[in-house]
C-alpha cells in the first residue's frame, strides 16, 4: 500500500513539475505589425529596384567613382578604432551568452585546507588530555548543479543571444555611420577645393580691377575712391579664402582621426574640380527597409530580449532547487587516505521565498513594462528610418531643381560683372556698379559649388537612410553566436568566428 502511495505521489509530483514549467515560458513573441506604404512618395533622380537590380552594393561609395574615396574607406574600415570598440564589446556579448549557458552544467571543483592549531590551557571545559597543539589537513571535491526545471537559465540564454545579436546590428550600424561621415567629410573638403579655385579666379581679376582703377587714378580719370573699393573688394575676398582653408584643413583632421592617422602627418592633395559624380541607387520599396537597416534590426533583438526577460521574471516564482555532493578525506595530516578518514555527502536543497513585499511582482511587472518600452521605441526608429528615406528623397529632388537654377544665376552674374567693367572702362558707369557686380558673381559662383556639394552629400545620406547594402541575414544565427566550448583551453583570446 505504501509502495503504491509513493509511486502516486512521485508521478503527481512530476506531472506537477511539467505542469509549471510550461506556465514559466515568456510570451509568444510576436513583432508589431507596421502600415508601410506600396511605394516611397517622394521619388526622384534614384530609380526603384527590381529583382534583377539586386540591393544597394556594400562598397556603395564606389559608386561616386572617386579612387582617393575608394582607398580612405577601405583604411577606416580596417583601422577605425570607434569601429573596433563595437566589435569587441560584440565579443564580449558573446561571451555573457557562454556564461549564461555554463549554468546548466554541473559545476564541480577541488579543495585543500591545513592548520596548524593551539588551544588555550584555561578554556574553559578543557581536560587534561586534550591536546594543545595539533594540526589538521583536507582535500576534496565538490560537485553542484542547478536543474532548470523553471527554464530560467534557459531563458537567460536566449535572452543573451538576442542582446548579443542586437550587438551585431549594432557593430554593422556603427560601421555604416563611420562609412557615412567618411564620404561626407570627403565631399565637403571636395566642394571646398572647388569653392577655393573660385576664390582664386576671382582674386586675380579683383587683383586686375585694382590695376585698372590705379591707372585710372594715374591719369585723372577716375576717383580715389574707386581704387579703395577695389582694394576693399580684394582684401575682403581673400578673407574669405583664408577662412575657407581654415575649414578645409579642419575636414583634413576628422578625416584623419576617422582612418586611424594623426592629423599632423596626414594631407589630401586639393582638387580644382569635382572628380565624384552622382551615381543612380536603387531605393527599393518601402517593405524591404525593414531587413535593410541595422538600427531596426537592434531595435527588434532589443525587443525579443524583453520578451524572453518576462520568463526569467516568472521563474523567481517558484523554488530554487539545487543538488550538491562532497567527498573528501580529512585527518592530521598522517593518513589522508586512509578510508577510516574519509567524508562525503550529497543532498539536494530548495528554497521558495513565501513573502517578500511585492518585489518579484514589481519585477515582473517591470519586466512587462520593459518590453512595452522596447516596442514603442521600435515603432520610433521604424518610423525615423522612413523619415529619413523620405526626407532623403526630397531633399535630392529639390536640390537637382535648384543646381540648375543656380547655374542660370552663375552665368547671368558672370555677364552682368564682365559687362559692368567693360561700361566701367569706358567710363560709362562708375565702380560701385563693379563691385556690386562682382559681389554677385562670387556668390552666385559658390552656391552654385554648394548646391553640387549638397547634392554628393544627399547621395551620401539616401545610402545611410537605405543601410547601406546591409541585410538581417548578415546578423548571426544564433546557434553559432557562442565564441567557445564549455571544455576548450586552447585559443582563449580568440573567439570562434
């Protein structure tokens, strides 16, 4: 009969077991649904992709056909030290998952202890065949393990994993905004080279205007005055060129530090012209910029960490149950391995916390407002990526508009100054109508140079906004995230690819 009670009880206790185990699971994770729209509405100079058209290509910046372009980016990207702290603090996120996984296995470990020991002749209770000196050694071993019947160290894997794959999207997205502001840098230095050699062509005929003015002067033709505003207007142009170099070197020393060089000893030979031209980039459709963009690939890991968190939550609801074991031998130090002297002992322990003021509630329900948190913020970066598309795309289209009428303006201004020194030589008009001329001309000249700079940089940044020919399918599985085995002692410093 109690043969029969024990079997009962043992299976109730197992099912039971099984029972809450099941209800310990996180919540079926499931990824907000988001309205994308059929196509991108503010389309322009780039084309939609097709099947055929494949992604944007990861040496997307090979595409402005610019060679120096092409050698700075493959230097940061092996040397840029912001890029390789990403990488390592990935590594390190692989290895939390090793940890969290070491839990599972039993974990067994050696012991040794000696002492030399002396009581005190007047302790109390002390007789007078007690000893006062003697000395006393052990060794062992010790064996515990944790049974994750509640899958809390399961859980805490998983949840490791997924943190270690937003970590990849991460090192990706890190990788792409060093790429970014490279080519950024790059074409703001270019746009200023150009700008520079209009400040030089207007120097020299600023320098001409003096020379003529002087003449002028020379025969009693024209005033002082005239020769002062010429000087004025050379002197305050190359002002402004001295300032404009100042900028370009500046660009020189970010460009530096983002390929790992020191400022002092680096130097980009400048250009008259641009050497880059805008290349047509496949925008794709809307759906596909999910998979395409690693902020929202780390946003959507960060979000199933959360998710799994809630069962690590639940499992500090029920007890903690460890097995342990023990054996050993212990003696004076003369028969340590006598049998007479061994130890052992084995058992197994649980503890189930009955109250403790609310706080594994608080934590659970901390732990569902995290993971609300973490879909909210998702739902912000997808939207944001789509902004920033759109704006891209806007931005593009206008500026391709306003280079055109920049470039009217420029050939107008030219006209007006040339034909303004032509009346002003024969004395037909006086200098300030010159120098008004020429103030225009040299501003029309260097939007003009701006607005072709912008639209390198707004190249730049639709690539950023697209990902730059990234995929979610580069984020590793996470069956091969783990960087070593639980018996490996070879090759610690580095992890496994």
């Amino acid at each position: 009969m109690m043969r029969r009670f024990a079997r009962e009880l043992a299976i109730t206790s197992v099912f039971s077991v099984v029972v809450l185990a099941g209800c310990n699971k996180p919540p079926k994770y499931t990824p907000p649904k988001m309205a994308l729209a059929p196509t991108w509405s503010g389309e322009g100079v780039f084309k939609v992709a097709t099947p055929q058209d494949g992604v944007l290509r990861k040496d997307w910046w090979t595409l402005f056909g610019d060679q120096q372009l092409n050698d700075l980016e493959v230097k940061a990207a092996a040397a840029n030290p912001d890029l390789q702290a990403a990488g390592e603090h990935f590594t390190q996120s692989r290895y939390l998952i090793t940890q969290a996984h070491s839990r599972l296995l039993p974990h067994i470990g050696l012991g040794a202890a000696t002492s030399d020991n002396k009581s005190s002749e007047n302790r109390l209770f002390r007789s007078p065949y007690d000893p006062l000196y003697g000395t006393d050694e052990s060794y062992g071993a010790e064996a515990s393990w944790e049974p994750d019947i509640w899958r809390k160290i399961r859980n805490t894997t998983d949840m490791r994993k997924e943190l270690a794959q937003a970590d990849a999207a991460d090192v990706a997205l890190t990788r792409l905004s060093i790429q970014a502001e490279l080519a950024e840098d790059y074409m703001r230095l270019r746009g200023l080279d150009v700008q520079d050699a209009v400040y030089r062509q207007s120097i020299a005929s600023y320098k001409n205007a003096v020379n003529i003015t002087q003449l002028r002067l020379n025969g009693d033709i024209a005033p002082r005055s005239d020769v002062t505003r010429a000087q004025n207007q050379l002197s305050s142009t190359e002002a402004q060129e001295i300032n404009l170099r100042m900028e370009r070197s500046l660009l020189e020393h970010a460009i530096a530090i983002l390929i790992n060089q020191t400022p002092t000893n680096f130097h980009i030979a400048p250009e008259d012209t641009f050497h880059l031209h805008l290349p047509s980039i496949p925008i794709g459709v809307p759906s596909t910029l999910l998979q395409r963009r690693p902020d929202i690939a780390s946003a959507e890991r960060h979000m199933a960490a959360s998710n799994t968190a809630i069962g690590i939550s639940k499992a500090a609801f029920y007890p903690d149950i460890r097995l342990g074991a023990m054996a050993g031998f212990s003696d004076d130090g003369f028969g340590l391995t006598s049998l007479a002297n061994s130890l052992w002992s084995y058992g197994m322990s649980g503890a189930l916390p009955l109250f403790e003021g609310g706080e594994r509630r608080a934590e659970l329900q901390r732990s569902y407002a995290e993971y609300r948190q973490t879909t909210d913020e998702y739902r912000s970066t997808v939207l944001n990526a789509f902004r920033e598309v759109e704006d891209s795309l806007s931005r593009l289209r206008y500026l391709s508009g306003e280079e055109q009428k920049r470039q009217e303006a420029t050939t107008a201004a030219l006209q007006t100054q040339k034909m303004q020194m032509q009346l002003y030589t024969g004395d037909l008009t006086n200098y300030l109508d010159v120098v008004v001329a020429q103030i225009a001309a040299l501003d029309a000249r260097l939007s003009a140079v701006e607005v072709q700079t912008a639209r390198f940089e707004g190249a730049v940044g639709m690539v950023r906004s697209l990902g730059g020919g990234w995929d979610t399918a580069e984020i590793p599985a996470q069956d091969h995230l783990a960087p070593m085995k639980a018996l490996q002692y070879k090759n610690l410093g580095h992890p496994a690819p």
